[in-house]
C-alpha cells in the first residue's frame, strides 16, 4: 500500500509540472491550468483511493488542496518534522509511519511526500497525499466470528489485491519510469497500458505524448543537420570564390583547411597538406614557412606584408597577413594565413614604369638626332666636295674614307635612336609565324655562319597563322638571333640555336629562343631591357629595348632565363583576330 501512495503522489508530481504553472509566483494568469489540475488530480484521487492530496510551498504556504477546506498555512497538512522536509526539497520522496486522526482507532493512515521541480531541476514546491489503510480499524472491528470467513475469503483477496496492482500501481509505476526517462532525454519508451479507463486513457496520452516528442525531436536534429551542412556549403564556396589563399591552422600550428587559391599559389595538392605543420606543408618556399612559423610560435601577428619567396618551379612576390582565429566566446582556436600572389602586379607596375621611362628617352633620343642629323649631314656634303678636290692624294682619300665611315656608324646609330623613339604603328595580317621567323634567320644568316652556329627548329604541328605585324616582329627575332650568335662566337661547346613555337592557349602563342651561350650576368638581366643598357664594347643599348617596345605594342610579354648553359628569351603574344 505504501508503494502504491508512492506511486501516486509521483505521478501527481509529473501532472503538476506538466501543468505549466509557474509554483514559484502564482498569478491569475494560470487559472485554467489550475482547475485543469485539480481536476486530474481528483480524479487521481479517486482512482488510487486516497484521503487527500495537497500542493504546499516551500515557505509552508499552501498552494492546492482537494479535499476539505483551504487551508493556509500548508504545514499543517504536513506530517514528518523539517528534517525530512530538507530531504524532500533535495529530491527524495519521504513516506510517514503509521499514524491516526485524533482518538479514532477505525483509521490509520500513511502520507507521502515528494517535490515538484521546475524546468532547472529546482524544488519549487512538495506535493503530498494521504492513505486511510485501514487496517488496525479492519483487525479491531471484526469479531472472532468472522475468522473463519476472513480464511475462506483470504484467497480470493489475494487475487483481488494482484488484479488491482496490475490495474492500478502497474501503469503507474509504467508511467513513472516513462516520466523518469523522458526527464533524462531519453524519448525511446513507450507506457504499457491494460485498460480503457482512466489510467488508460493517461498511459495512452503519454505515449502519444512521447510520439510528438519523438517526431519534433528527429525532424530538430534533421533541420539541424540541414543547416549546418548549408553553413558548411555556403562558406566552402565562399572559399573557394576567394582569388586570394587561404589558410586556417589549429593551435598546434597544423593545416586544418585550404583553399583552392593557396593550393594553386603553392603549386600543392590539398591532401598533401591538410593535418600537416605549416611549416612543413610550404617547405617549398622556406622564406614564407620561416616567417610564418615564427609568427605563430610569437603571436606576431600582421597585415600586408610584402615578401619575395624562391620555389622549386618560381620566383613569386607575394602578401602575406597573418591573423588570430577565434570562435563566438572570442577565445583563440587558431589562425588563419591570407596570401595574394602580386607577381604579376608589380611586373606590371615595372612594366609601366619601363614604358614611362621609354616614352621621355624617346622623346630625348628624337631630339638629339635630329640636331646631331642636320650638322652631319652637311659634314657628309662639305666631305664629299673636299674628296673632289683632293683626289690626287693618297693620304687624304684614305682619311676621308675613314672619316665617312665614322659618318655612316653615327647615321646608323642616328637611325636606331629615331627608330626606338618615333615607332611605326602597326600593321597587321595574318601570316604564318614560322615564315617571319625564316625572314629573321635569313637577315642574320652571316652573322649565324660566321659565328658556326647550328639552328635546331621545334613546333607542336599546329600550324600558327596569327594576327600580328611581320616586319616588326621579324626585326625583334632577328635582334635576339644576332645577340644570341655573336654570345656563342667564341664558345669552344657546341653552339646550337634553338627556336621553339605553339600555342598556349586559343588566343595566344609563345616564340622561344634558345642559346648554349655563357649566359647573361645575373646583375644585368633586369636592366637589359632598358636603354643604353649594353655590355658590347661597341653597342648602343638600343636593340632589346626595341625588341621588348615590339612585343608590348602587340600586347605580348618577354621573359628571360639564364644561366651558366645559355639564355632563353620567351615571348608570349596575344594572337588578335
């Protein structure tokens, strides 16, 4: 019978807080609530046969009672010292000995008590019932006539008393195990029912309770899922549209993700350097990987910085920043390498500055010759009648020679200065590169057999009929053959010229020019291209200039390498139809 109180006043403790009344601050607000409760508890009340059931605050204040008068202070109705109250505002459910109203032998009852918790798990209230057992008035009433009845009957009490726990305390302690369950998050139980009456109908409830719990709780966790994978999406493509690399690493200063733009710039391959060191991951370019391994390491953190950094396939200038990463609380779970590849930006801006530079030379170089021309041409003409007069005379026609022949080096070099300075626009059509490419091999062809110079050609097959000026880019390919033959003039290796042609892509095509000379001194190669820039004895510093000027009229761009086993000029032009 005390299991059976126990049970009772636990499930009326889960009414009470499935209610949704606030027992901490009671307000109108909750009057429908309230009735709707005290009407299941009631009927609780009846089913389960108890004397009463009453709510009390913790302050002793009574909040509900369903049977009799209010009253108001609810330690009245409670019957165990406040000792055990303290344990049932822990969380344990208290149960009374025997005890009788007044003088009265033909009742003894028993009372328990447990709390009602709020959403945090806080006590905000006991919930208690009392039990008219009965027995002491049951031994006490009945006379030693009726043992004999009291025998016969034993047996079929028992059976009544197992149907009625089935009936009764089985569903509740079902339902109390669900709650219990339910409470702990755990939404996989269902309540046992074996009737149609009200225990029933309130097991019934719950499971259909718990299937709505179920259901809202699976399709939570597949929005949940939902979203995340969108977030996880939307900042992958995010990523990915970046034209600039990215890097995160974790506080162990491991890769934990890249971007499309930092594998390209790193010339990598994602698997090859997610989980790995930073360190490790761009040991390629070990400038970059010291600086920032020691900016993790220090929490050296900056912002656009500039660096120059040597890989295995290229030279690259690159800006670099270098920040914390932290999540939402702001606390620091990493950082985070943001890297742009300005290299050919600021060969860009060189080039800029180069056409700036050309453009004033030129115009200087235009008005020196053409000052220096007018007085040399009348030096050509008084020459020419003071040949006349001295015809007779050895000496003089020999120093005459030599002085026309001075005459004509300062006409020559009068003529590359007004070439570089007033440029011919261009003219194109479509030719065939491999012809403009004879014409230039036709123009050198003394300076190629004097130097004993073996020409190697090499195409992909494609025939390269392009857009472009033929005369121009012939003069270009014959200034690097010529510099290219007199570099190998001397040479005791073999000297081979090497011409390579083909597409790199639909609109654009590439002339590569090889030698197996001494190579340029590394000072230089970034001057060559400039005016007046020569090492020959008796070169004006003219010719690569005119050469890189061509190449920039058609849009185009020139590169050169070299080392100890000779030079490559690569030029690269758009082909314009």
């Amino acid at each position: 019978m005390a299991q059976r109180l126990i049970d009772a006043v636990e499930l009326a403790s889960i009414q009470a807080m499935k209610s949704g009344i606030d027992w901490e601050n009671l307000q109108p607000r909750y009057r429908e609530s309230y009735e709707a409760l005290q009407k299941d508890l009631n009927d609780l009340l009846i089913v389960v046969d108890l004397e009463n059931l009453y709510i009390v605050s913790p302050q002793m204040r009574s909040l509900l009672k369903i049977r009799g008068m209010p009253s108001p202070v609810g330690g009245q109705l409670l019957r165990i010292p406040d000792s055990r109250i303290q344990e049932v505002l822990a969380g344990k459910t208290v149960v009374t000995p025997l005890y009788r109203k007044g003088d009265s032998w033909t009742s003894l009852y028993i009372s328990a008590y447990t709390p009602i918790k709020n959403s945090q798990g806080k006590a905000v209230a006991i919930i208690g019932g009392d039990m008219d057992i009965r027995a002491k008035s049951m031994l006490m009433g009945y006379q030693w006539t009726v043992i004999i009845v009291l025998i016969s009957t034993l047996s079929l009490s028992l059976i009544w008393s197992i149907w009625l726990s089935a009936k009764v305390t089985m569903p509740i302690q079902g339902m109390v195990e669900a709650a219990n369950h339910i409470g702990q998050g755990n939404f996989n139980v269902e309540v046992p029912f074996y009737s149609k009456d009200e225990i029933g109908y309130l097991a019934q409830t719950m499971n259909d309770m718990i299937q709505d719990i179920r259901e809202r709780d699976r399709r939570i966790q597949e929005l949940t899922q939902s979203m995340i994978a969108d977030l996880r999406n939307y900042n992958e493509l995010i990523l990915k549209g970046m034209i600039n690399g990215v890097i995160t690493v974790d506080l162990d200063g491991n890769v934990t993700t890249s971007n499309p733009s930092a594998i390209k710039i790193f010339n990598l391959e994602k698997a090859d350097i997610i989980g790995k060191p930073i360190k490790e991951a761009i040991s390629s370019y070990p400038e970059l990987a010291k600086i920032i391994g020691d900016g993790l390491e220090q929490e050296l953190w900056f912002e656009n910085r500039e660096i120059s950094v040597s890989g295995p396939h290229d030279n690259l200038i690159l800006q670099v920043m270098l920040t914390p990463l932290n999540d939402h609380e702001g606390y620091q779970i990493g950082a985070c390498l943001f890297v742009s590849d300005v290299t050919k930006l600021r060969a860009l801006e060189e080039q800029i500055r180069r056409k700036e530079k050309l453009a004033a030379i030129g115009e200087l170089s235009a008005g020196i010759a053409h000052e220096i021309r007018n007085p040399l041409n009348s030096i050509e003409l008084f020459l020419g009648l003071l040949q006349r007069k001295t015809k007779d005379d050895p000496k003089n026609i020999e120093l005459a020679g030599k002085i026309q022949g001075e005459i004509s080096k300062l006409n020559q070099i009068l003529n590359e200065f007004l070439a570089f300075a007033r440029p011919v626009p261009l003219r194109r059509e479509l030719m065939n590169i491999e012809r403009v490419i004879d014409d230039a091999l036709f123009i050198t062809k003394a300076e190629i057999d004097s130097a004993h110079v073996e020409v190697q050609r090499v195409n992909d097959g494609i025939y390269l009929e392009v857009n472009v000026d033929g005369k121009q880019l012939q003069r270009a390919f014959a200034n690097i053959i010529r510099n290219a033959a007199q570099s190998m003039e001397n040479m005791d290796k073999q000297r081979r010229l090497t011409i390579a042609t083909g597409r790199s892509s639909m609109a654009s095509f590439y002339v590569k020019i090889s030698d197996t000379g001494p190579g340029i001194d590394e000072k230089f190669i970034p001057l060559i291209f400039d005016p007046f820039t020569t090492t020959k004895s008796n070169g004006t510093g003219l010719g690569l200039a005119m050469v890189n000027r061509i190449v920039e009229d058609h849009g185009g761009t020139i590169q050169v390498v070299s080392g100890k086993d000779g030079t490559t000029f690569t030029i690269e032009l758009l082909d314009y139809r």
